[in-house]
C-alpha cells in the first residue's frame, strides 16, 4: 500500500486485520465454550475426547482424583457431573486454563499422554506427594503408581518459546556488528539497548553488567511466552505455576549469587541488617530480613502467574457466558477489548519481571 | 460447604477489585497531577505511574488467584 492511501483508508485496513485476528483468536473458544450437547459434534476435538479419557486420570496439574476420575465431566459439554456450578466451571473452563495433555492445532487434535519418560529415581518423591503438589504437578498421576516425566501442553508452548527466542537471537546477530543494524537485528538491538540503559544499568549499577545476558534472555522469553498464549491455539506457559516458579527460581539464585560475589558469603547476609538501629531491634528485623530475600522471588512468580491466568481466565469466562448464539453479539467484542488489554499486560509484565530482578539484584549488590 | 465456598469467592473477588481500582486510582491521580505541574516530568511520572500499577495490581491478583482456586476446588 503506497503512501499516496490517505491515512482514513489505512486506519481503516489496520483495524480490519487487528479486528480479523483477534476474532480468530476467540473462535476455538468459542467452539468448546458452548455447553450445548451439539458441541460434541461441532468442536474438532471429539477424537481427541475419546483419546483423551486416560488422558484426564493421567492429567498432572494437579486434578484431585476424585474429579478426574470422570472423563467425561473433564472434556467438553458434560459438565455438572462433579455436582453444582464449581463442575460447570471445571468441566468447560479448566482445561482452557490450566495444563493439559491434549490439546488442538487447526483441525488437528494432539493427544500427548503416551509422551512420557520414565523417572525410576522419583518413585519415592511421587508416592509421598500423591495428592497433587502445585510445583511436583508435572509427575503423571499414573494408575500404577510409578513417577514419569510427561509431556503437556505448556511443556511444549515453553519449548516453541524456546525455539522462537534462539532464532530471534540469533537472526539478530547478523547485523550485530554493523554500525547500523538492519532488519530484525534493529529491532532486538533497540529493544536491548533500552531494557540495558534504561531499565537493568541504572538499578544494578556498573557491577551489573556480567549478569545482563540473564536479564536480557528472561526478558524476551517471558515476552515470547506470554505471546504465544495470544495467538490461536496458543497458549501462554507462563500461566503455569510450575514454570513462573522455575524463572523466580533463576531470579533468586542471581539475587545470592550477585550478594555473595559483591560481599562475600557472610558479608551477604550481614548486610541484611540496617545501620543505625538499636541492637534490639535487630531480633525482629533479621528474622523478617531474611524472609523477604524469599517473599521478593515468590512475589514476582505469582505476579506473572496470575497476571497471565487471569486474563485467560476472564476471557474464558466470558466465552462461557455464550449460552446462546445471539450473547455473542455483546460477549464477543468485550473479549476482544480483554484481548487488546492482555496485549499489553503480556509486553508489561515481561518488562515489569525483567525490572523488578533488576531492582533486587542492584539492593543486594549495593547494600545502602 | 461447596455454596459457602462459593459466595465467599465471589464476595473476595469483588472486593479484591475493590482495593485495586482505590490504589490504582490514586496513583493516576497523583501522576495526572504531577505532570500537569510539570509537563516536562511526564515520561519519567509515567514511567514510575506504570510501575506502582503493576505491583499493586501483582498484589490484586493474589487475591483474584486466592478466589479462583477456591471456585476451581
């Protein structure tokens, strides 16, 4: 489209194809949303279902057995069956949100419960945790009691992140070296040199910059994705507990690591303490000192966790409110406005988590 | 038991909401103020708006997760 399109034509293009998108976005859900018994028939997954059946008593996210142990009240339509409105929401909402190990490409369902690894060494840890536990989820609750590595759904959107951030890189060092960086290396290099000079430099200070490639990484992996959940299909990882509490992980290792290279290992945690109070206050202020170099990681994963679910969640939620076809004409562009916001929460929390490390780091680094 | 749960997650929920849109309606308050004293202060005031939003809105969603676990169990 040339510049002599008046820009009214061109606003106008833009909006269709942002509009087009993200109608597109909503279609699965609003496929399988529907709790009317032709769904079965309409939603592409219905071999997927059938398959699925094992699938929902092998599901690790942590679906006490007493649910699970219903397919039919896991997959689409049948909800009700666990009882009261908690089964509706479960049976037509979970698995949009929570970790799976089926789930759809375009007219393709993938059904992942036969990929799996064997884990001989944590038999005992999986015996002791049979009830589900939030972060050992990605046991397989197997029927047989033995512990595997399975392969779900956020495990594999994680690993396409992966994928996309290594090309991305990678493609960006093309132009590193130049003086005027082209293509896709401009873009990463002015994304970098923002978040470096702006955003992790100022907070860590000059010590900070052998630990830049981490928040540099972080950045655009968080971002990858946090926009993979956008897409259709797609759907973000980080709306999993497990893996924000892998990043916080990461987060707080280079919090100690960057202390104690700076300080020295007692000099780390000596300098928790203030100067300048009385001796016995100290006895209140170590003990919640030392509680906060952990509730400062945890913060950040459940910022991240809730940030992402949530907004799937609403969107879901609004999806099933469709109870019938003429509610989409209202429910439909609501949840594409959420989309647009969830846009922006996903770039936000990215630069948010990517901020706040940087903000702990250069603390412990710079102890007053 | 289910119900109580239930009702509690909503009324939690509600008030969740509540809290955010108080705090983060001082904090754009504040910042509307700052940058209509000081115009050439508004990219940084922004910036430090956008931040304080998104802690407290971390804070938010604790809770949001809170009622949505006891709505999902």
């Amino acid at each position: 489209m040339s510049r002599r399109t008046g820009w009214r034509i061109r606003l106008a293009h833009t909006c269709l194809i942002l509009g087009g998108l993200l109608a597109v976005l909503l279609v699965p859900d609003l496929v399988r949303a529907n709790p009317a018994p032709s769904a079965a028939a309409v939603a592409p997954a219905a071999p997927g279902d059938s398959l699925a059946g094992p699938a929902a008593v092998a599901d690790p996210h942590a679906v006490p057995a007493a649910h699970g142990s219903d397919p039919a009240a896991d997959a689409h339509g049948a909800p009700g069956a666990d009882g009261g409105v908690g089964g509706i929401v479960k049976g037509v909402m979970e698995h949009h949100l929570t970790d799976a190990t089926h789930f759809e490409l375009p007219l393709l369902p993938v059904d992942l419960h036969k990929l799996r690894i064997r884990l001989p060494f944590f038999d005992g840890l999986y015996q002791s945790t049979r009830e589900g536990n939030p972060l050992i989820s990605w046991m397989s609750q197997d029927p047989d009691g033995k512990a595997y590595l399975q392969v779900t759904k956020h495990l594999v959107f994680m690993s396409l992140a992966f994928v996309l951030v290594v090309v991305l890189l990678l493609a960006a060092r093309r132009s590193a070296g130049s003086a005027a960086p082209r293509g896709v290396g401009n873009l990463v290099e002015a994304v970098i040199v923002f978040l470096r000079d702006e955003v992790i430099l100022p907070n860590t200070g000059p010590e900070g910059r052998p630990y830049l490639p981490f928040f540099l990484t972080v950045f655009f992996f968080i971002l990858s994705m946090n926009l993979l959940g956008l897409v259709p299909f797609g759907s973000s990882a980080t709306g999993n507990l497990s893996v924000t509490a892998g990043l916080a992980l990461c987060a707080f290792a280079l919090m100690q690591v960057a202390g104690m290279r700076a300080h020295g290992v007692a000099g780390h945690f000596k300098g928790l303490l203030p100067h300048g109070v009385p001796w016995p206050v100290l006895f209140i202020l170590a003990p919640i000192e030392f509680l906060g170099m952990f509730t400062k990681p945890f913060a950040l994963c459940v910022r991240l966790f809730a940030n992402m679910m949530a907004g799937h969640a609403v969107i879901a939620a609004f999806m099933g409110l469709i109870v019938v076809p003429v509610l989409a004409l209202a429910n439909i562009p609501v949840a594409v406005a959420i989309g647009l916001l969830e846009l922006f929460v996903a770039f936000l929390q990215a630069y948010i988590f990517t901020m706040l490390t940087a903000i702990f780091t250069g603390a412990f680094i710079h102890q007053h | 038991m289910e119900t109580i749960g239930l009702i509690g997650a909503g009324i939690g929920a509600g008030l969740v909401s509540l809290g955010a849109g108080l705090g983060i309606g001082r904090i754009g308050g504040s910042a509307m103020e700052g940058i209509a004293r000081q115009p050439e202060a508004a990219a940084k005031i922004q910036t430090a708006m956008i931040i304080s939003a998104a802690l407290i809105e971390g804070v938010t969603l604790f809770g949001t997760v809170v009622c949505l676990l006891a709505v999902l169990k």
